[in-house]
C-alpha cells in the first residue's frame, strides 16, 4: 500500500508547494491597477514656488480610467497641463482631466503633459508623495524623487 500511496503523496506536496507559491504572490498583491514610473517633481528655482512634474502614468486595468486630480502636502495646488503650439509659440493650457485608455501609458514629459506645482515650499528632501485621484474614487500615492532642474 504504502509503495502506491507515496509517490501519490509526493504528487499533492508538488501541487501544494505550487498553489502556495501563487498565493504568496497574490498576497504580495496582484499588479495594480495604476502605476507610475519615472515620477520626477523639479526643485523649484531659487525665489520660485512654482515648479513641474514628470512621470509615466500606466493604466494596467481592463478599464478606462480618468486622472481627476493630484494632490500633496508640497504644494498649494497641482494643475494637470499639456503644451499647446500655436504658430512658433508653445503654451501651456490646463486639463480639468485626463483619461488613459485602458492597458496604456501616457507621459508626462518636458514639452508635452506635465503637472504644475503651485505655492510650493522649500524641497529640501529627496522625495515627496503625490496623491492621484481618478474619477472612479481610487487614489494612488505615489513617490516622487525630486531632482535639481
Ligand atoms: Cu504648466
């Protein structure tokens, strides 16, 4: 009995040690619905308040999803931007919101989107949490580096 029933028991330790591999990394948490890499805040000029931030938004979900807001305990406000030309002149234009597609990226770069920081106070550290706040009521903290110009 016991040369049937073992090479059987070693099958179900297999299939265990497997399903507690893939739980151990459901609980490490599935990938998020949004994500954000390269997320860079610029250290405000000397005598400025006002500076930019870059990043690459994902959105990893099946779902559209609408960028409503951004907010953070280093600024007044945060305004979502794009750059605008018009004839040989760029300007900047505010967005009251930002949709990405789902499975898609959008950057926010130098010379197209990018976030404006207002009323921002001296940078001394080298990183800042900036709230996201989509319009289907999720936020997201993400951790900025923040970087000389
Ligand atoms: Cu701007």
């Amino acid at each position: 009995m016991s040369k049937v029933n073992y090479p059987f028991t070693m099958v179900k330790l297999a299939v265990l040690v497997v399903l507690s591999g893939f739980m151990a990394s459901c609980s490490a948490g599935p990938i998020a619905e949004i994500s954000v890499s390269q997320a860079v805040v610029k250290r405000p000029l000397t005598g400025k308040t006002q500076t930019v931030a870059y990043f690459e938004l994902h959105n990893n979900s099946t779902k559209q999803k609408t960028l409503k807001q951004v907010r953070s305990q280093i600024a007044g406000t945060i305004e979502l931007h794009t750059t605008i030309k018009s004839g040989s002149t760029l300007r900047m234009q505010r967005l009251s919101e930002l949709i990405i597609p789902a499975h898609s990226s959008v950057s926010f770069s130098p010379g197209g989107k990018h976030l404006m920081l207002f009323r921002v106070a001296e940078l001394n550290a080298t990183g800042a949490i900036l709230e996201f706040y989509f319009s289907d009521d999720s936020t997201y903290a993400v951790e900025f580096s923040i970087e000389d110009y």
